[in-house]
C-alpha cells in the first residue's frame, strides 16, 4: 500500500495550527477595526452610502426640493420678531463740503443691512391673586380658581419644566449643568429641584408614552434596535439597554423603552401578538416575535456593507460586495429622483434592477465563502450575509421597506450623546422616565414641533383630557389640531394682524 502523500496525512498539530491562524486574522481584524475607529483619519472610516452616491453624480437629490428648503428657512428668518434700529448720520457730518449747505434731505428709505441677534431668555416672576368677593348678606364667599399647576403646590410653570425636558432630551445637557445656566440667566434652582420636577413630569406624561407604543405597535412597519444605558449601583454602575420602536411611514412615530436586560421579553412586550415587517440587525433576540404567526424580519444592508468594509484591509476583494451594494442604494436614489418612493413603480424598479444586483451578489457570495476562513474578516461578513439572505432581500417584494435600519440608529444618538455626558441614571425607574421623555421630544423634532411648545402644552391638559381622545395629544395629532384652529383673541399675532 502506498504511503499517504504529506497533503494527506491528518495531523492534530496542523489543525490546531490552522485554527490558530484563523483566531489571529480574527484578532487583528478587530484590532484594525478599533484602531481604525479611535485613531483614524476619516478617510479610513467607511463613508456615509450618501457621499458614495454625490461621488458618482447619482445622489437622488431633487434640486428643486433643495431650493424649496431654501425658501423656507429664508421664509422662517423674516418672521422672527423684527425691530428697526435707526442709525443716524453725525452732526458733524451734517454739513455740505461743497456749497457748505446744512439743509440736507432724506435720499430714498435709507441703507439697510440686516443682523440676526440672540436676545438671552429671562425669566419672570408670575403673582396670581385670585378675586375674593363676597356678599354683602355675609353667608356666600367665592374665590377666582387659581392657575392651573403642572405639580399640585408646586411652584414652578409648565414652561419651565418644558425647558428642562427638552435641554435633557433633545440637547443631552446634564441637569447639573442646566443649573448653572439658570442661574446666569436670572434664577437659581437646586439640582435636586430640577430632578425631582423632571421625574414628575415624567410620571404626569405616563399615558402619553404607554399610547405612543401602542400606535407603533400597531403600524405595519417597525424599526428597531437598541443600546446600552448605565444604571447606578452600590459601589458601581451595571449596565441595562434602552430600546426603540419607531414607524416612519406615516407620520414618524418614534418611542424608547428601558430594560434591565437585552433579553427578547421587551420586544415581545411591545410587538407581542402583531403582525407586519420589523427592521432588525442581526440581533437573536428579536426571534421572539419574527416567527411566522408574528412579524417578518427585514435586514439591514447597512450592517452587511459595514462588516465588508471592516475586511477590506486583509481581504480586498471585499471591495467587489461593496460596490454592488451601493449599487443596490443607487436605485433606490433614483426612485426618490423620481418621486416613486414606496409606489408599485418602486417595486418595480426594484424588480427589474435590484433584484439582478442582489442574484449578482449571492453568487459572489457563493464563490468566495470556500476561499476565506470562516473567522476571517471577509468570512464573517459572507456568513452574516448568507445567514441573513431572506432577511436582506425581503425589500425586493415590498416597496415600503428600506434597504437599512438607519432610522432606528439615528434615533438612538441621542441616547449616546447623552450617556456620554451624564453618564449614568440613578436607577430602574428613572430609566423609564427618561425613556418617555425622550419618547415625546424625538416625536416632536421629527413632525416638526418645536418640544418646548408642545410640552409646555400638554403638561396641563392631559390630567383633564377626556380618556376617549387622549390621541389628540400624541404630537402628529396635537400639530394638526393647533394648525387647524383659528388663532384666538389673545394670540398676540393676531392682534397685531
């Protein structure tokens, strides 16, 4: 019998040698990765899909909708509050060099040139006195009702505590740092005042934040996704997850939700028992409600073209994935060019163009998952694409359905902005307070509102808003109820109109 050739003979040491290796391209592949995102230049960052898409002159861009933006922010600045400040010529000027005459005329309206100044915010002291009348019989006493008050006794205005909501969820500035920003503009307020009054607002607002979740859980498209969020604890902090659900469809609808854990018993609380597509990553804990009496889960080419990114530097011919996928956003810039977005036109574009690119890309895909260790960087990025294939095509049958989950992480930003710079929350329900805060003021900025206004608004009504139309104060519908209501005698507009 012949000797085994050298190529054949089975060795313990060569397995564990090549499995070495594969854990050591794995190793620097992450060691590049996180070089890469600490210390290096933004050119070896991987770009926004919107740059790639202006390089190549197909951005989908309308021009004409970018002057219309145009329009309307110079359109915003003329209604500011506008005063005329006069600038006269001096004495000494006053006088003709000429003809030495001082009888000089107005030429025309005068030169304008205009300044957009910041005027800083004040705050006032309000005195309520309440009309005491009696009669003159002695036996009957009535008092005007008094303000109404966000915190029964309280002495602070719903205004006020909308500011300190919106400088914590919508600007991620710590409350300690608020104080101090009070205090230089007129009034100076304890950290532990303005913590408590942000908490019970916070509690005021529950049934706002409960029915913002039940009208995303009831859309038939979810975004979704999640990050983590410091808790306080003995010694230490420990770390919990803030969720989000959002629906951009229809009017953007976008909540949070605190967990202790990034277990799948928080999306099975919201989106439990409802049907439709949730856009997920890869993440096993969404199983739990895309099964097949639940939701159909979308995949996010947004993480499928960041790991062929992360192994273009050991591998690249990852580059190959990553032009086809841009392709794949090249058309749905085109749909918008067109203004086809999420219509049976945009399916079809879909079908005739993005599906040959995706066929494309499985056969790649296909061919190079033999020639790569499966540790490897490339080998990663081709198992997580085939892993999630019916996931990542799914878009192809559904015009409503983007191609990534970027507005689920957009939405999260804030929430890392904000853990960066107070760090951590004092415990379980405080997380939840903040996470319904943040629910109402991302809801606000995406429909438009100004959160202050909204807040401010809705602080005082939703204790006496009748039950059965609670929905009138959600943002989408409280901006649509205020715009379509006739401008009351005591709008100041109004009475200058």
């Amino acid at each position: 019998m012949a000797p085994s050739s050298s190529t054949d003979h089975q060795c313990e040491w060569r397995d564990y040698a090549k499995e070495l290796e594969d854990r050591l391209l794995h190793v620097q592949a992450q060691v590049e990765a996180l070089q890469r995102h600490v210390f290096g230049k933004r050119s070896e960052k991987m770009p926004p899909i919107a740059k790639e898409l202006r390089a190549s002159g197909s951005s989908g861009v309308d021009p004409a909708a970018t002057q219309e933006k145009r329009r309307k922010r110079a359109d915003e600045r003329k209604e500011l509050p506008t005063r005329e400040i006069p600038h006269k010529v001096p004495e000494a000027e006053r006088c003709c060099p000429k003809c030495g005459g001082e009888d000089l005329r107005p030429l025309g309206d005068g030169k304008q040139s205009v300044i957009y100044e910041y005027i800083p915010p004040r705050f006032e002291r309000q005195v309520h006195v309440q009309e005491i009348l009696a009669c003159r019989c002695g036996d009957y006493v009535v008092t005007a009702p008094g303000p109404v008050k966000v915190i029964e006794k309280g002495g602070y205005g719903p205004g006020l505590i909308a500011h300190l909501i919106t400088a914590k969820c919508a600007d991620s500035i710590p409350l300690h740092r608020l104080a101090k920003a009070l205090e230089r503009a007129g009034i100076t307020i304890a950290r532990s005042t303005l913590v408590d009054l942000f908490h019970r607002a916070a509690g005021e607002l529950q049934p706002l934040f409960r029915l913002l979740l039940e009208e995303i859980a009831a859309q038939d498209v979810v975004h979704a996704d999640e990050t983590t969020q410091r808790v306080q604890a003995p010694g230490k902090t420990r770390t919990a997850f803030l969720w989000t659900f959002l629906s951009v469809l229809d009017d953007p609808l976008i909540a949070f939700c605190f967990s202790p854990s990034r277990s799948g018993s928080t999306p099975k609380q919201i989106l439990g028992g409802t049907k439709g597509a949730l856009i997920v990553d890869a993440y096993t804990g969404y199983h739990v409600v895309t099964t097949p009496e639940g939701r159909d889960r979308v995949g996010c080419w947004a993480h499928a073209r960041r790991k062929f990114f992360d192994a273009r530097t050991q591998s690249p011919v990852a580059q190959e994935a990553l032009d086809l996928i841009i392709e794949l956003y090249r058309v749905e810039a085109d749909a918008r060019a067109k203004g086809v977005l999420r219509t049976a036109a945009h399916r079809q574009l879909r079908g005739e163009r993005s599906r040959a690119i995706t066929d494309k890309l499985h056969a790649w895909l296909k061919e190079q998952q033999p020639q790569h260790l499966p540790k490897g960087p490339l080998g990663i990025a081709i198992r997580y694409a085939l892993g999630q294939w019916e996931a990542l095509t799914r878009f192809l049958d559904d015009a409503r359905l983007p191609l990534d989950n970027n507005a689920a992480e957009g939405a999260l930003r804030v929430a890392a902005l904000g853990r960066k710079n107070f760090l951590f929350v004092g415990h379980d329900t405080a997380g939840e307070n903040l996470a319904g805060l943040y629910s109402l003021v991302a809801t606000c900025e995406a429909n438009g509102i100004n959160p202050e206004e909204y807040l401010a608004d809705v602080l005082i009504r939703v204790k006496t808003h009748p039950n059965s139309r609670i929905r009138e104060l959600l943002p989408p519908q409280w901006k649509r109820l205020r715009d379509a209501a006739p401008p009351s005698d005591a709008d100041p507009a109004a009475t200058s109109a």
